[in-house]
C-alpha cells in the first residue's frame, strides 16, 4: 500500500521531494536519530543500515549507548539526499516481516508479532478501512439514531466514527463547550501524565505540542482543532443534561429525559453511547467544618478564577497528580503553601521540555517520521511498563516491591528523592511511601520536590481533625490560619453510572445494581441494558500507564462494531449475556490476583471500591484489550428482534 496518504494529522503537510533544504538540514541535526533511522528505512529498503545501528539503540530504561558519530552523519547524508530527490522515491509501506525488524530495532528489544496489527493502526501507520467503504456491508437503518453522552476525548471520537459509519447521532454536553475534563480542569499547572505524541487520536497525530508532555489548555485546543476539522459542532447540544435513559422494551429504544435551560425534553435513540468518563464528578472530602470556612474554597476541577492568591495564605488538600501540579504552579505567588498530605505518592523523575521547533518541523514535513516518534513514546510510556506491576511472587523483597523490574524502578524514583532532598531528611521522612511503586497512581515530579523545599512551603502529614471559619486544625492539635483552602481530592470514580437514571430490561436500574460494584462486559456492555454502551467502564482503565486514547479507541470501535452485528443480523438490539459477563469478570478477578494494586502492602486508591475491590483497573496490556475488542463474540450476546416479546422477540447468538 502506498502511505502517502494513509495518515493525517492537524497540520501535516508531508510530502515529497522537500525543497526546504536549510530547514531539514536542521530537523535532521537535531531529530531523533531512532526514528530518522526508521524513516530511512521505510524509503530506501537499506536493512544493512539497521543492522549497524543495532548494537547501539537500547531501551531508555537502560544504560544509553553511544552511537558513533561517523555513522549518525552518514544516516543524515543518505536521508538528505533521499529526501530531496526528484523523483521522489516510492513510499510503499514495509511488509510485516521488515516492520516487524524496524520496530524491534528502534526500541532496542524484540517487538512481537501480537503488537503489528495494533501498531499499524494506533501508531498510524495503517488506518482502517472505514466501516461505509466495507465491502458488502449492510448500512445502518435511515431511522436508526445513537446518542452520545460527553463531548471530551471520547465522545467527540464516537461523533467521528459514527459520522463516518453512515449513522445519525446527538451529541449531547453538559458544559458550554468541547472538551470534558480538559474543558473543566482550568486550574493552574493543569497538564496531561501522558507523553505529548502519543495522548492523540490515532487518525490525528499532531505534530505542533509545543512541550513533551502537554498542559490542559493545549489538550483542549488539540480536541477544538479536531471539532474544527470534523464539523462536529451541529451535532453537539451543549448546556444540556442526561437526567434518564429508560428502555423501552415495546420497541426497543431508549426513552431520554435531557434538560436545559428551557427544562426537560424527551428524545427516543436506539442506542447510547456513555462517553461521560470517571473523571468527571469532583467531590469535596468529608472533613467536618469545611462548608463553614469563610475563606475561598474550591476544587481543582471547579476552578474559581476570580480568586486572586497573590500573598494569601494556601491550604493545599492532597498530594496526586492535580496537587502536585497546582502547588508548583501556585507555591512563587502565595504568602504561604502548606500541603496537607493525606497519603504518600511515588513521584517519578519528569521534566516539562519545550519541543524545539525543529523537532516540530520534522513532524510536520518528513513523511512517517510523526508515526516513528509516536511508537516510541508508545513503547515507553505504555505496555513497556506492565512488567512493573506484575508480582514475581518468588522474589525475595515482597516488602518493597513485587519483582526486580519493579525494584529497578523504585530505585529510580529514590536516586530522584535522594538528588533533590538530600538536605531535607525530614521531608523524606514524611514523603517516600512504604509501599512499591505503582501501588496506586504514580505523580510526575516536575519541580514538585523542589517546591517542598520553599522557604514558604511546608508539608503536614498529622491528618485534619476539623476546619473553621478561618483555619484548619491538625490531629495533633495544631491551627494553621488560611486564607484559601484548595481541595485536590479527587472524584467519585465508584460512581460509574454518573448523575442519571439509567433504566433497562425489567426495569432493572444499574445505579442500584452496580452501587459501588461495578460490573460489566469488556467494560463496554451490561447484561439487561441492550445497546448501553460505556467508555472506561469497570475494569478497562489502563492504569499499568499512559494509553486512555488507545482505550477510547479500542471501545468505540467495539460499541459500533456491536451495531455493526444488528444492522448485518437485521436485529433491534443486542446486549452481553450473564453467562459471558460473569465469566469476563472470573477472568478480570483471576489476573488481578497477581497484579500490584491488589498486593498485600498496595495501599488504598480510587481504583478500589470501599471493600477493596479493584474495579477500575484493566489487568491487561494495551495490546491484548485491543485485541478482545476488535468485534463482538456473537455467542456472548443476545439479540432482539422486531417482534422483541419476552417468548420470540429475544434470541441467543450462536
């Protein structure tokens, strides 16, 4: 196949021959020679050349090698001059036995077979065929309409896969604007954990991330470009809420009760699409007193701009990833920070680099070089860590970590710790957790440890007894006098079914099904909710990493492949049986017997219920979740037909 037009990207314009000689002279002085090797590769089929730079490309996560330099200059004569011929070369994509070699080379370890269907899609080497260009493929019904709950990452994904598909669908958003959680989260310091080039659609690489890992307001912008692109604005209502969704079982459609600001409305669907995510609903803690605090009082997730903390004395609640980035960005402004830590985090070593433009050039103009870099940000950030959360059960240190991968890295973290509190004994003291790394979510360290060390900031870990009007009072006894009080702590992710109602077959409701027990099929579908389709649903998150965009991608391509299975089967509706569902679970519990989270010495997290189940967290790789999603397992469902009665209506696929 040629791939010259296989992947697009917000502002990639790649194309052959390059005729801005000065500018790619730089981006290949300065890119990343792994991926320029890869690029090479692809255009001049020179294996000979990935046999010399073997010996010298490794895992990050050991000792770098030093490429000689003689062989680095000549890499960018041959791809200089590759580059710039006319006529251009062929850009015909390598078969699987040579990309299989390219991707093993440009990572330093053997790349399996199971990873080359994935990679060639979410990596965007290979785009899939769209569902309306299949061959003999039986089109959705005129009067079919799907509802989509969320405008974030993943609702505004469905709107493009359901608009590519042939189907009519409503978005519908509670806020004014695109986004979800990048839309509401606005507090200062606001960023993504995950690695700029590989946090995208992967249809949509963006080649323009001003920083290796990017800031929320930036993310927004990336899913308004995305809007933009795609025209999806007309199909989105804004300001408006789901209140209920009831099945009708007469003709199986869902029954939808929205309101907004001239009130309730009703609409009928066939089918739902929940991509409102369980980030989504903040919460304040349970602290007593705290409503009675006359200072200002907020979450990270309802940031209240019109609070000017210059000179104020700041009480920060929580230490995880949103507290660690609001103190940073708050602690040079305030009088006085103090951090009142509830538990201990790992933080792990990160820096907020500015990608140079050279680098951004060469996304945007040197064909595949943007797929390249995004693999390898891939590679590293996502199913390359899963061996840290395996437990080795025979290794000897269970006390400290659950196998020596995972104790290499907790010894990576520590050299961190060590390197910037070595005159802080105390603060080691209070901030180095007793459990192993990736026990529950690990934190970014940009600048964090170093804000802890502030002569304006300090760190209490006595636990709050309760707060007044004017200060907080410690366990211990202690009152600190604040001004403001900033609450990082979190969401009611337990609560999966959100704010609505959520009614299904037999009047079933799945708030009082699931209270804090959530539990579902592929984290996608429920027994006795036909066409209910979730996003990060029980156990799908993928907290061994970065990868929620692989995710996304992964679970709105099996909800439209499952409407893919009733417009083929001439069938209303389908659902998962209990059978399936029960088993899918048996399966989820088993491998997380011998996962990190449920380790004796891992700790609490919002990746368990209040009886310690873990019901967040998928226990599988990436790779493998992408695998059990690509169609339905038509014996795992069962389907309604038009004359949909409880004796003829409903059959079992076989």
């Amino acid at each position: 196949m040629n791939n010259n037009s296989a992947v697009a990207g917000i502002g990639i314009n790649a194309s052959l021959p390059i005729s801005d000689h000065q500018a790619l002279k730089q981006a290949l002085q300065e890119g990343e020679v792994p991926s320029l090797l890869m690029v090479y590769v692809h255009f001049s089929r020179d294996e000979a050349m990935l046999e010399r730079f073997a010996p010298y490309i490794n895992s990050i996560f050991d000792m770098p090698k030093e490429i000689p330099e003689a062989l680095v200059a000549e890499l960018r004569e041959k791809l200089f001059a590759l580059l710039t011929r006319d006529p251009a070369p062929d850009d015909i994509a390598p078969d699987d036995v040579l990309l299989q070699k390219m991707l093993s080379v440009s990572v330093g370890e053997k790349v399996d077979d199971e990873f080359i269907p994935m990679l060639k899609e979410q990596m965007g080497f290979e785009p899939p065929l769209k569902r309306s260009e299949r061959p003999k493929r039986v089109a959705p019904r005129k009067d079919f309409k799907v509802l989509v709950i969320g405008a974030g990452l993943t609702g505004l994904l469905a709107a493009i896969k359901l608009r590519e598909a042939g189907y009519d669908f409503q978005v519908i958003e509670k806020n004014p604007e695109i986004g979800g959680t990048w839309w509401e989260n606005t507090y200062p310091g606001c960023g993504v954990d995950t690695p700029s080039h590989f946090y995208s659609y992967s249809f949509e690489l963006n080649p323009n991330w001003s920083h290796y890992t990017p800031t929320g307001p930036e993310f927004q912008q990336y899913l308004l470009a995305v809007t933009e692109k795609y025209q999806l604005r007309n199909n989105v209502a804004f300001n408006t809420t789901v209140r209920r969704c009831e099945y009708n079982e007469s003709n199986d459609t869902w029954s939808v009760t929205l309101e907004d600001e001239n009130g309730p409305r009703e609409m009928v669907v066939n089918a739902i699409i929940n991509a409102h995510g369980p980030l989504n609903r903040w919460k304040y803690p349970a602290i007593d007193g705290l409503q009675d605090f006359e200072g200002a009082l907020m979450h990270t997730a309802a940031w209240d701009h019109s609070v000017d903390l210059s000179g104020k004395r700041v009480a920060l609640l929580g230490t995880g990833a949103s507290g660690v980035q609001i103190g940073t960005a708050v602690a040079e402004q305030v009088a006085h920070l103090t951090v009142l830590q509830r538990s201990r985090h790992w933080v792990m070593p990160n820096h907020y680099i500015p990608v140079p433009e050279s680098a951004r050039w060469a996304q945007r103009h040197i064909p595949h070089y943007a797929q390249w870099f995004r693999f390898r940000s891939y590679w590293f950030a996502a199913d390359g860590l899963f061996e840290n959360i395996k437990v080795d059960w025979d290794w000897p240190h269970q006390d400290r970590s659950v196998s020596a991968a995972n104790d290499m890295v907790r010894e990576y973290c520590l050299q961190n710790y060590r390197e910037k509190l070595s005159d802080r004994p105390d603060l080691m003291e209070k901030l180095i957790p007793d459990y192993p790394v990736f026990g529950k979510r690990i934190v970014m360290d940009i600048n964090w440890l170093n804000t802890l060390k502030r002569d304006n900031v300090s760190l209490e870990t006595a636990g709050i007894d309760h707060v007044t009007k004017d200060a907080i009072v410690l366990k211990d006894g202690q009152r600190i006098e604040v001004d403001v009080i900033i609450c990082a702590t979190g969401f009611d992710t337990a609560n999966m079914v959100g704010l609505m109602d959520v009614i299904g077959r037999d009047g079933r409701n799945l708030r009082e099904e699931w209270q804090d027990d959530p539990r579902g099929y592929l984290g996608v579908a429920i027994p006795g909710y036909p066409n209910y389709f979730i996003t990060v649903g029980p156990n799908s998150a993928p907290n061994h990493a970065g990868g929620q965009n692989i995710t996304s991608e992964s679970q709105i391509h099996y909800a439209l492949e499952c409407l893919e299975l009733l417009q083929e089967k001439g069938a209303n509706a389908l659902e998962p049986t209990q059978a399936a569902t029960d088993t899918f679970n048996s399966r989820v519990d088993e491998a997380l017997k011998d996962l990190i989270w449920l380790h004796p010495t891992a700790p609490r997290s919002y990746y368990k219920n209040s009886k310690g189940r873990n019901i967040m967290s998928c226990p599988y790789r990436l790779v493998e979740y992408w695998q059990m999603t690509r169609a339905p397992a038509e014996r795992d469902f069962s389907l309604h037909y038009a004359s949909s009665n409880a004796d003829s209506g409903v059959a079992s696929a076989n």
